[in-house]
C-alpha cells in the first residue's frame, strides 16, 4: 500500500511537471501560460488552477482563461511528443452524465447533440446490467479515416483524430465506417458557431458546421493549457482517466496512476478488440461497483429514461 501511494505520488508529480503541460509551450510560443490569461475580462471569482509549461501551479479566474486557438496546419500535426490515452473505470459509474453535460457546455452544442454517450449494458441474462460510457475511441487503425474521400477526417501523431469541417463536405462515409457509432450530423445551423470570431481550427471547441460531421475531440484545445479532457473533469466519481501513454501516466484530476500498471492489475480491455482498430480508450470491468445500477435511473429526463427501456436482458419495469 505504501509503495503504491509512493508511486501515485511520484508519478503524479512526473505528469504535472513532464507530461500534458508540455504541450503548451508549443502553443505558448514564449514560454508561459500567462499568454492565454486575458486580464481585460472581468473577473468572477470563480478560481481555476493551471500549469505554467515550466511546471508552476498558478491560479487565474477561470474566464480570464483563454483557450489557444492553432492553425488549421497545426492542429493537423498534434502535439510533439505525446501519444494520449483515455481510461473509463466501470465500477465508478452510476450514470449522473455530468461528463455529457460538461462536454456539451465545453463544445458549446445544443441538447440534442452528445459527443459522449452513456449506454446500459448487460452482456448475458444471467449476468448484472452496468453504466458504460462511450466516447470517440480515437483508434489507432481509424476507419473512419480510410474511408473519407477528402481528407476531412485525419489521425494526428499525438494519437487524437479529428475532423477538418473546411474540407468534410458532409457525405457520412465516416458515420457509416465508424463501428462504433460515435459521430453525429448537423442537420441545421446553429447560432452559438456565428459567435465563435476566431480564425477556423479543427482544434476549436464549437457545433459542427450545418451539413458536417463532428465528434468527440479529447479536449484538444484544454490539453494544450495543461488541462484534462471536460469528461474527465466533470466526473463526480472520478470514472475518466486520462494521459499519456509514453509518459505511462493517466490522472482524473484527484487520483493519478501508472497507465500500464492499473490495466495490467484491474484487466483493462479495450471495447470490441476483434475489430483491430485498435482504440485509445480502455475500460476497466465493472467489478466491487460503488454505485448499484438502479440509482442511475434517479433525476433522469423522460426522454432520457426511455432510451434505456430496450436494453437487452434489462427487465422492463426497471426504468
């Protein structure tokens, strides 16, 4: 136990100091974070801590914060160095979906649309239902890349794979490669994208264009500023860890871990292995759950609830 908490602490210390902050000083060109801090807007007292890229805690308002926005050919390369990863603890989630809702705030999009999706579960009628939330898995061997015909869809060298909405010109190819389901449509326009004035970056946490297609990103724009995805962040269970797979290191912002020591010893898996995509985001099976699945029915939307009434092997009176 205590060699454990040893190495949550050293290893937390190696990824603050070494590991997503040092994508920022790529973007920060001169050096600190100080560059994103907009002291011209009015201050809410509402306090947010950072990283500066030499690895200094600092705290700024958190609509002081400013969110670096790269060139569309930036956004393209990724960030020198890193090779990202995401871990969902199953046994933690108890379906409160505020990583939905962090997430849509985050990407400024309407109710009807979820980059992050969280689906009942339960694989044989003998065995117990669980919460599994599903994001973009941002393969390895991206199909949905190998299936665009303009190049809107790319794989970045830090692992991330994101959609260029200049080029995608709106054929769904990539809905249709991607097994997984986890790309949406914008089937109209949406306002909050007129008020977003900066130059165009895929990087951008905006709606996808009318008659584009868009998906969860991995937070680019937060991981570049020291910050771990808005999923990760909102989670009050701390289910979603993320981090870097070189650096062996995945934080959900309170408890941080090595990446290959906690899928080796809790059987991490990836979801649906057999389709040799080879996914970025690894699950760890719903075993000593915290939570009993019937509670993440509590303070659901209607329309929420019904989605889960057609669950296989779920007993109908459940929801």
């Amino acid at each position: 136990m205590e060699e454990e908490q040893n190495v949550n602490k050293n290893s937390r210390r190696q990824f603050l100091k070494q590991g997503l902050i040092a994508g920022a000083g790529v973007a920060a060109g001169a050096g600190l974070l100080t560059a994103f801090v907009d002291k011209s807007i009015a201050e809410t007292g509402e306090k947010v801590k950072v990283l500066t890229t030499n690895g200094e805690i600092m705290e700024v308002d958190k609509a002081q914060l400013v969110l670096p926005r790269v060139t569309r050919e930036e956004s393209h390369k990724g960030i020198p160095g890193r090779k990202f990863v995401m871990v969902i603890d199953l046994g933690k989630c108890k379906n409160a979906r505020k990583c939905v809702e962090a997430c849509q705030r985050g990407h400024h999009m309407p109710k009807s649309q979820e980059f992050m999706k969280v689906y009942l579960l339960q694989d044989s009628e003998k065995t117990s239902p669980y919460w599994f939330p599903k994001p973009c898995f941002h393969c390895d061997n991206p199909l949905c890349v190998s299936v665009c015909p303009v190049g809107a869809t790319f794989k970045r060298s830090d692992g991330i794979v994101l959609i260029d909405n200049e080029r995608c010109i709106g054929c769904k190819f990539c809905m249709t490669g991607c097994p997984y389901s986890t790309r949406v449509f914008a089937w109209k326009h949406y306002k909050e994208f007129d008020e977003d004035k900066e130059p165009y970056s895929p990087e951008a946490s905006s709606p996808g264009k009318e008659g584009t297609v868009s998906k969860c990103d991995f937070c680019p724009d937060l991981i570049r500023v020291g910050k771990i995805p808005y999923c990760a962040s909102a989670c009050p269970m701390g289910v979603i860890y993320f981090g870097d797979v070189d650096e062996d290191t995945v934080t959900n912002g309170v408890e941080t871990y090595q990446f290959s020591e906690l899928i080796r010893d809790r059987a991490g898996y990836r979801y649906l292995e057999v389709l040799g995509t080879r996914p970025c985001v690894y699950y760890l099976p719903p075993v000593d759950r915290q939570f009993p699945v019937d509670r993440g029915f509590n303070d659901l939307a209607p329309e929420i609830k019904d989605r889960y009434k057609e669950t296989p092997y779920v007993q109908k009176n459940k929801p």
